[in-house]
C-alpha cells in the first residue's frame, strides 16, 4: 500500500504545504453562517479586549475566549462535516456526534460571555 503523498513531505515544505492546507479550511468555513458571525463579531471585539483589559493578561484572557469560540466552531463544522459525507440519512449516532459538537460550541460561547460579562462588570460598571 502506497502512503498519501502528503505523508512524505519534510521541513519547510511540510510547513508551507500545512499552512495553504489551513487557509483553505478558513476559506472553507467563512462559507458556513455560524463561523461567519463569529468571525465577524471577532473584528469588532478583538479590538474592543485591548481597550476593556487593564493588563497584558485580561486583554489576553478576552482575546483568546473570542478565539477559542472559533476555533471550536471550526472543530464543530470538521464533525459535521465528515457525518455529512458519510450520508444524508438520518441515523442516531450521526445525530449525537453533530449535537457534541454543538454542545461544545455552546460551552465556549457561555465561557466568552461570561469571561467578557466580568471584565466589563469589573473595569467598566464598577469602574
């Protein structure tokens, strides 16, 4: 059995080869809604954590609850997905592994809110 190609490739072409694989999974999932507002909800409050943070680290703690809502996204768009090439028809395992990753999705964007809730009760209400 030949191995993939891919498999072969060493060094920075590896790395080259890996990151243009990682853009077309960007490109690839700016066409699915959820990450779409995600991302674009990200333009808007990545800029917002520099200014709401008083140090280094809440603005880093606001910044990666914002990409880690995305990066689970992604995560969750990859599962469904592979179910959905495995075939259109209803089944219950198909069913429980999209509703995982939809849970997950859930868990990280109640983690970004209350993450953010704080920092702006803290450094703006109380302020």
């Amino acid at each position: 059995m030949e191995v993939n190609p891919q498999k072969k490739r060493t060094g920075l072409n590896r790395v080259r080869h890996a990151f243009g694989y990682s853009l077309s999974g960007l490109h690839a999932a700016w066409y699915e809604k959820a990450f779409r507002q995600e991302a674009v909800a990200s333009f808007v409050m990545l800029p917002i954590a520099f200014w709401l943070g008083r140090t280094w680290l809440e603005s880093a703690l606001l910044i990666c609850s914002v990409v880690l809502v995305m990066v689970v996204e992604l995560l969750n768009t990859g599962i469904e997905s592979a179910i959905d090439r495995i075939g259109p028809e209803w089944h219950e395992l198909a069913k429980r592994a999209k509703d995982i990753g939809s849970a997950a999705v859930l868990l990280s964007l109640l983690l970004c809110i209350g993450i953010w809730t704080a920092a702006v009760w803290v450094n703006v209400l109380r302020a």
